[in-house]
C-alpha cells in the first residue's frame, strides 16, 4: 500500500522550499507519519505544502491508495485544509473526526473541541485530514493504520 503524505505548512513551506523528507524541513510530525508508516508495513511518499487551495490539485494528482494531510486544520485565517479539501469528499468519513476528537480529550482535555480533523472519500481512496502537532499526528495514524485495509476494502467493492 502506498500512502502520500502531505504536510500543510505555508511558514515551513517558506522557509525550506519543496523537499522530499521530513528532516529536510524539520518537521517533526511528518516523521512521525512516516516512522508509523513504515513500521505498519506500508510505503509512503512525502511532501510539504503551504496551506491552502495548493492542497487540492495534489490530492486530485495522487495515484496512492490513501492521503494523509497534516497540518492547517486549526481555527486561523491561515488554516485552509479543509476549506481546500472537503469540497472533494464525494462521501465523508465523520466518524474518524469523532473519534479523534474523542481520543484526544486524554491528551487535551478540552481543547479537543478545537480540531477540525476530518475524512473523506476522493476518486477511490481516503484522505484524512490531521492537525498539525506531533501529538495529533501520531493519534491519528495510530486510528488510520489500525482500519485503513478495511476502509480501503470497503470503498473498493
């Protein structure tokens, strides 16, 4: 299984540029994405985005058997991942962003409130939508890769 891996960071984007690793920028959450990845068995590409509607001509390019988004999920003006991204869901997944959210009132008590994490189906594939602390980046893979076969399974039949 493929899975790309997009960080959403306009200021990271700005100051290192289009790299093709998590410690080319610094980014301690796209490397936990990664670690957790590869540790599940699973192949993974990665790349570092700004923010905003950018986003959405990547995921309609990916020929990978899932997406993950980390970062631009907060409350900012700047924050536009899901403005981006969402309205490509042909069905939505508003489970993972319940759950999520639920998870992490043990971490953030309840600030949970807070993150706009989300799933969706696009063209075949899932694309989850995390925010972007090295936190939330490692409950939301341990969630996707305990499901996403079968969530892969299921939007293939």
């Amino acid at each position: 299984m493929i899975i790309d891996v997009v960080v959403a960071s306009t200021s990271r984007f700005q100051k290192f540029g289009r790299v093709s690793s998590p410690e080319e920028a610094e980014d301690l959450s796209g490397k936990v994405i990664l670690e957790m990845i590869k540790a599940a068995g699973h192949s993974a590409r990665y790349s570092l985005l700004p923010d905003g509607f950018v986003l959405r001509e990547t995921v309609e390019k990916s020929s990978a058997d899932a997406i993950i988004i980390c970062g631009g999920t907060g409350l900012t003006h700047l924050d536009l991942t899901l403005e981006a991204i969402e309205p490509l869901f042909e069905k939505t997944l508003p489970g993972f962003g319940e759950i999520f959210r639920y998870k992490s009132l043990d971490e953030v008590g309840l600030r949970a409130m807070l993150t706009r994490a989300a799933a969706g189906v696009y063209h075949g594939r899932p694309v989850f939508c995390l925010p972007g602390s090295p936190g939330a980046a490692r409950l939301g893979l341990d969630l996707i890769l305990k499901e996403i076969e079968h969530i892969i399974g299921h939007i293939r039949e």
